[in-house]
C-alpha cells in the first residue's frame, strides 16, 4: 500500500493563495507522462514558513525535504534534477526540512502536526500519537479531567487569557440536562491566522480537543462556530468530522466508552463581533451578534441558557496535548502565569512571514527580527500592532517586551490572540488611528452608545485632526472620547478600540501635526 | 474575450421571488430541525439564489414563528448576506491592517478604480460585485482578495487585473447558462 515516493503539497488557504493548486496540478501530469508508479502526491497542511509557499517536501531516508518556493513551471526542472531523490541540486532547494532554522528554533506543541500529515488522514493523525488523550480521558473522571487542564495553566488563547480549567469546572458544577462545547473559530483579527491554519493543517486535533471538553463537562453536543471567511477550514472540518464519525470518535458512543459526543460546524456571516463569545453565543441561536451583558457567564447560562464551555481553537486543541503528555509536561513551557507556548502570528509587512510557535518570553524584537527578517520592502520598521485591530501599535522603544500576558499588560498592550502586523516608516499612524475608529463604525453591534456612536465621533475628531482644524482642542477631545469608550463600553469592541488610537497619539504624535 | 462580452447569465433581477419559493422551502425543510436553524437556511438560500429575496423573508418568518421585523433584522446585522441580487463572481478585497501593511490601500483604490465600482455595487453585466472583507486569515501573504472559495495571496494591481480579466472571459466551447 504504501507507495515507494511520497510528495508533499500543502493545501493549507494561504499555500493556496500562493499557487499550491497549480503545482499540484503539474506534478501530477508530471507523474502521469512519466509512467512512474511509485509516486503519491500527499496533500498536507503548511508548516507555517509562509514565504517559502507553496514549499514541496520529499521523503528520503534522512528525513522530509523541502524545496520553495514552488511555482507550477518549476516542477519541471525539479523533477529533472533528481528531486523525487531527494537530490538537493536544485536552486529551490532547503534541505532538510526540520533543519530550516526558522523550524528547527520553535517549541511546536499545539502545531507539532501541522504540515506534517494529510489534515484529513486519520491513519497520520493516529500515528503521530493522536487520539492518546482522548482515550486517557475517558478512563478518567470528569474532575481528573479538569484537574489536569487546571494544572497545566493553559489560558484562553483567543485573546482574554482566562484560565480555561477554572471556566471548564463552571461547566462541569452546573446542573443541567444539556451542556455545549462551542468552539470560538470566528478568527477575526488581522495579522492572525493561527487557528485558520490549526483547522486546516490538523483538523483532528480540534475535534480531539472538543470531545474530551465534553467528556470533561458532560456535555453531548459541539459547535464549531466557523468564519464564513474561511471556506476551505470549512471543508477540511467537514471533511474530518465525516471521518471521526465513522470510526466512533464522535456519536452516539464515542470509543465504545458510553458517551455521546456530537459535532457540526456552524458558519458566521461576517461580523467581527461574533468573536466575542455572548455576541457569538447570540448569532448561533440565530440572532443578530448582540453583545450580552455579563452575568450571567456563558458557563452557567450559555447557548440556548444552557451551561456552556466557550473555548478557542487553539485552547481546544491544546487540551489534547495536555492529556496526551500530562500538565507537567505543559507547564514547563513558558513563564510566570503564562505558561506552555503560544502561537505567534507574523504579518504585514515582514520578510518572513509565518507561524512562530515558542514558549511565552521570547522578545518582540526577536520575533520581528530573528524570524520575521525585517520589512518584506527593506524600509526601517516603525509600528508594530500587537493583539489585532483592538491591540496597540508599539513604536520601537517598546520592542524588547517579553511577549507573555503580563509583561504586555505592563505596558498597556496585549498579546490578545498573538497576531504580531509590523509596518514600515511610510505608514501614517493618524491614518492608522482613523481606520481604528473607522472599523469599529463598521463591526459594533450597535447595543452600547460609547462603541456605536463614540467610534463615528472618533473619526470625525480625527478627520478634523488631519485637517488641521483646531489640532490641540480636537486631540484633547479624542483623549476624551477614547476615555469614555474604554470606561462605558460593553465589551472589548467599544472598550479597546481606543487601544491603537491612544497609542498613536502618545508614541506617534507627529502624525497627527 | 475581453470583459465586453454579454453576459451569459439571465438577469436574476426578473427572475420572480414565485421562481424561487421551492428553493426556499426546500432549505427550510433541510435546516428546520437544527437548534438555531436561522443562519443556516440563509446561508443556503444566499448560496443558492445568490441573495435572500424578500419571498424567503415572509416564508423564513412564517415556518420559524419569527417576526418579519426579526428575520429581516438578522439579515441585515450581517455583512455577508445581501437582500439584492449580486454579479456572478464575489470579489472581495481585504481592507484590514496586515494587508493595508503591503500596500492594501492601493490596491482597494485600483479595484475601485478598475471596475468602477464602490463597496458593495455590480458590474452593469452583472459579472462582479465588489466587496471589502476585514480578514481571510491570509496576513502572511498579504494584500489578500478572496473569489468564491478562490483566495489570493500578495497580489498587486496588475495580478487584480489579470484576475478581472480571467473572471470576466467566458470561454466560447463551455458557455452556462446557469
């Protein structure tokens, strides 16, 4: 069965972007007018090297190498220089993949199988030691369950950094005929990609993940709320839960250990909103993305009132790692109270761009630098907005913050769900202010004055700003305003989205002049 | 083959909301059964239909025991769904920060430009609407612009053109008429 060559060509949305389709498609007419037989083209997830995408990796005896990037009319040349050997003549080639440093310096727990297996091969997710937790799980008790995801520290890796074993005990103390497990797969902040790619590289991993949140709580029933921006996550995810169904990983007896775990993707409809987890709670019943006010909390009364477990992908997926390896093994990652890794994203204008998965602590500066290589267009970096479009821009006498949740914090920024978008010395960070305002007019739900109507004031003022209309009374009255945002706001839309505006005012003043 | 060519497609603008009422219904029957079937059953009429007709807003609300206020207010809280018919191809230009990063401004102003068309309106033939999209989760390959389940990567004013070009040539032997 197993054929003597294999290679590999991501199917991953981003190595699709880049052309991935079409050299898949040469390789196989390729293949096809050599007669050769002993050649299977796997299509696997990326690794996250995003510069080097589309990136094709043969098997050889030595282990994976990779070669990109691949463009459709290299395949050609490739195979004519050996490449199916593994031959390293070519000048696309990298060598051994592992060793590519950009790789070889990561701490790859949550992304141990990303680009490595087909996202949709349950025989590669079984052999790279998937599935071990959950069938540790089952031969626990509930609270041994979440004793463990307590222990191992793993906070919320959506961007609120809550402690999601305490949130699973809520879940797992409540009385209720039915629980929920959602999934938060709503990623929309710019600059990050992460679970987009968890998703699309390992989907098993998440569905993992959720089955034995729902063994933990005794919920029966999973949703995956999913960005409709995401059509081909959608597709591997249908394609995965098909497959666990089948083979009892999900239904009405899961692994023959007499629980029922059920699970659907749902798809938004483009409303940033509906990241957050009562907006989104709201949109899965069927309703407009309205923020709730808290109490009560989702884990008492969730999803249709019923207890509910709102985790993100990366949370959940990194729930199948702590029970395959144990919470000692986690938490030995990291620093202070954060701890095990994070999935950093690097984005806009980087030269290597790319998922960068370390143990919390490693700099900013490091980051932009030792992996992302400067600017993609060689210009000086300037800016840096950290968290997404509600986190701040960091000028570069901030670069050297260690990146965890509270060394960012101390500095009035936030790690949020790790997306890390760098901008050159052309950018104009009053523009950037502006459009910071702007998309908040664009995505609140309108529930709370100070989100609805402070952010159309907010680009007003900031409009009268650029114009040069009364600089110093308008800058005045945008601190005003951003103050009463951040203080009178329902939830992190209205009350952060003065982040990047305050820190351009303070770091970049000469912007609004 | 150029982007002069008729369209191949009747307009959906005469195509009466009667037309499409077994379609509504059937992606009722389909999703009614589901907790919060709501979302759902628009996203299959949209992809379907193309859009959500106001005939799927009176049968919607009559099957689900909703308002029509309610169902009607649904649809518009969400940028996705559209209550008027929309061209043949979706092009939808990433507006958020990773992209505006690499020159995403531009690109949005070209697009405009190329097309000569503003945030959410159709080509006169009914090829293109255009869209802004705040994120496709493709920040390492940016400036993004997403066709259908189509997503590009790092592309400039000259590969946008390529793809309207590409969009809007009908090849002559495989003419649809959809």
């Amino acid at each position: 069965m197993s054929a003597h060559n294999k290679v590999y060509i991501p199917r991953d949305s981003s190595s699709l972007s880049m052309g991935a389709e079409k050299v898949a498609v040469a390789f196989q007419l390729a293949l096809q007018a050599s007669d050769s037989n002993d050649t299977t083209i796997i299509r696997n997830g990326s690794r996250g090297l995003y510069w080097l995408e589309p990136m094709v990796e043969v098997d050889t005896p030595e282990g994976r190498v990779a070669y990109g990037p691949v463009k459709a009319r290299d395949v050609e040349s490739l195979i004519a220089q050996g490449m199916l050997e593994g031959k390293q003549d070519h000048p696309l080639s990298l060598g051994l993949t592992e060793e590519i440093p950009y790789l070889k310096k990561q701490q790859r727990l949550t992304f141990a199988r990303a680009g490595i297996i087909d996202p949709v091969s349950l025989d590669d997710y079984l052999a790279t030691d998937g599935y071990t937790g959950l069938k540790r799980a089952i031969e626990l008790a509930p609270q041994a369950i979440v004793d463990e995801v307590k222990e191992s520290g793993l906070r919320g890796r959506g961007g609120a950094a809550f402690p999601t074993g305490i949130k699973w005990q809520t879940v797992l103390g409540a009385e209720a005929s039915q629980k929920y497990i959602v999934c938060n797969a709503d990623e929309g902040d710019s600059g990050t990609f992460a679970d987009r790619l968890q998703m699309e590289a390992d989907p098993f991993g998440l569905i993992e993940g959720m089955t034995i949140a729902g063994l933990a709580v005794g919920a029966t029933q999973g949703y995956i709320y999913l960005r409709e921006e995401y059509p081909h996550a959608h597709e591997i995810l249908d394609e995965a839960i098909a497959i666990a169904e089948q083979n009892n990983y999900l239904g009405d007896n899961v692994l023959g250990s007499g629980k029922a775990f059920y699970l659907e993707v749902r798809l938004g409809a483009k409303a940033y909103i509906c990241g957050e987890e009562t907006a989104l709670l709201e949109s899965l019943e069927g309703k407009r993305g309205m923020v709730r006010p808290k109490p009560p909390i989702p884990a008492l009364e969730g999803l249709f009132g019923q207890p509910t477990v709102v985790n993100n992908v990366l949370s959940l997926s990194t729930v199948a790692i702590i029970l395959a390896k144990g919470a000692d093994f986690y938490k030995d990652f990291g620093m202070g109270r954060s701890l095990g890794t994070m999935p950093f994203q690097l984005a806009g204008n980087l030269k290597y761009a790319g998922l960068v998965e370390m143990a919390f602590g490693i700099t900013l500066k490091e980051l932009l630098y030792d992996f992302g290589g400067g600017s993609f267009n060689g210009k000086p970096l300037r800016s840096v907005q950290a968290g997404g479009p509600l986190g701040t821009y960091l000028p570069e006498s901030q670069w050297d913050v260690k990146m965890d949740y509270e060394e960012m914090a101390a500095l009035g920024a936030v790690l949020g769900h790790g997306g890390v978008v760098a901008f050159d010395d052309s950018v104009d960070m009053a523009e950037q202010a502006r459009f910071s305002m702007e998309f908040c007019v664009v995505e609140s739900c309108g529930k709370c004055t100070p989100c609805r109507i402070g952010s159309t004031r907010g680009v007003e003022v900031i409009d009268k700003i650029r114009a040069g209309e009364d600089r110093e009374d308008n800058i005045e009255l945008l601190e005003e305003l951003c103050e009463t945002m951040v203080d009178g706001s329902l939830c992190a839309m209205g009350g952060m989205t003065p982040f990047p505006v305050q820190s351009a005012l303070k770091h970049f003043s000469e912007d609004f002049s | 083959m150029s982007s002069s060519l008729p369209n191949a497609t009747p307009s959906k603008a005469v195509a009466v909301d009667a037309a499409h009422l077994s379609a509504i219904t059937s992606h009722i029957d389909n999703n009614e059964q589901k907790p919060g079937p709501l979302l759902p059953i628009l996203h299959d009429i949209q992809n379907d239909i193309g859009y959500i007709p106001d005939a799927a807003i009176s049968e919607i609300s009559k099957r689900l025991n909703l308002s029509r206020a309610e169902v009607h207010g649904v649809v518009s809280f969400y940028h996705h769904f559209s209550t008027k018919p929309r061209g043949r191809h979706i092009v939808e230009v990433c507006c958020a920060e990773s992209c505006q990063a690499l020159g995403g401004r531009d690109l949005q102003k070209h697009a405009k430009e190329k097309l000569g068309l503003d945030w959410y309106q159709t080509s006169k033939d009914g090829e293109i609407t255009l869209e802004p999209v705040y994120c496709l989760g493709n920040c390492a390959c940016s400036p993004a612009v997403r066709v259908g389940k189509q997503i590009l990567g790092r592309v400039d004013n000259e590969d946008f053109d390529e793809l309207i070009e590409e969009l809007t040539t009908v090849p002559v032997t495989l003419m649809e008429g959809r």
